[in-house]
C-alpha cells in the first residue's frame, strides 16, 4: 500500500523503510523532494532555496540527551523512531 507523503509513522524496526526517512530535523534538497517541500515549505528549517528541514521527533531525557534506537525511556519503555514518506501519493486538498 502506498503512503500519502508527508506521513509520519513510527516503527519498531531499526532501520529506515524505502521512500522514508527518520525525523531528526535534517536537511534535505528540494530539488529531490519537491513534493515533500510543497507540504512543508521551511515550517521546520532549511534556506527555502535550496534545502528544507524534516520535523525533529526526538525524544530527549531530562538532562536533554537524545534517546536513540533501542533505548529505554524514563517510563520504561523502549523509544521508536518517528519516520516522514518522503515518496508516495501527493494528498489532495478536496
């Protein structure tokens, strides 16, 4: 099944599924993902000319470390990465 993009899921596998990418705030070239910066635009960072940011959906802890894959949170439970599609189907507006 294919995602509308600009979805964001969590998985609880530790790798990145194709036409995803990890929310981490990273910046990314429109120019590849036009579609994505359509949706966008610089809400999250980036120039706007020539690169955009994805959401960063991090979790830190209370003395503001970054929880990685596989990490256990404060409530005992493991942390799961947040994903964006990157490719897939362009979300109409109707």
């Amino acid at each position: 099944m294919e995602e509308y993009i600009g979805t964001i899921v969590q998985f609880g596998f530790g790798f990145v599924p194709s036409n995803w990418q990890v929310c981490h705030g990273q910046l990314i070239a429109i120019q590849a993902n036009q579609a994505l910066f359509a949706l966008l635009g610089t809400t999250f960072g980036g120039n706007g000319v020539n690169n955009f940011a994805l959401p960063d959906l991090r979790k830190k802890d209370a003395a503001g470390n970054y929880y990685r894959q596989g990490d256990i949170m404060a409530d005992g439970l493991p942390y799961i990465e947040s994903y964006i599609c990157v490719e897939g189907i362009f979300p109409s507006r109707q």
